[in-house]
C-alpha cells in the first residue's frame, strides 16, 4: 500500500498512519470508563459506514475499493464488536 496517500487534496503524514490504528481501541476504552463510571448511561456509536465502489470491474479498483473499506469501515467495526483492532 502507498501510504502517500493524497486524499481530499492533502498529503496523510507518517503519524497519521501510526496513531490511526489506536483510534477504535481508544474509543472501546473510552466506552468501557464511562460505562465504569455509570453502567445506566446509554453509549451508541456515530459512525458512518462509506461505500467505496470500484471505479471499474478492473481488479486493481476492486482492489482499491476493498482496501478502502476495509481502513474505513471494517477496523472500526470490528472493534466497536470485539474491543479489539485490527491489523493494518
């Protein structure tokens, strides 16, 4: 993977790419104190799902667009389910 990414016009650094991964596991935690602190507060989650369709049937896209979802959606998800990353 190139992790010279450019998206939204912008340049993702080196410490983007090395704190990214934390970010579910910091989010479980953070439920998990909150929940110490009152088990009957309600936590959800605000997280939106994105599709990343592949431009063409070329499996390089398809590719692409799995790898997107994957960064985007999955790790995210299976954290929320299993207070667990995933590997990058």
């Amino acid at each position: 993977m190139d992790w010279n990414v450019v998206w939204a016009g912008q340049r993702l650094s080196p410490p983007y790419w090395q704190t990214a991964p934390h970010a579910p596991t910091g989010h479980v935690a953070a439920a998990q104190a909150i929940r110490n602190v009152n088990p009957a507060l309600r936590i959800g989650i605000v997280h939106q799902i994105r599709l990343f369709d592949p431009a063409t049937p070329a499996a390089r896209d398809v590719a692409v667009a799995a790898t997107w979802d994957y960064l985007f959606n999955m790790i995210m998800l299976h954290a929320l389910r299993t207070g667990r990353g995933l590997p990058l």
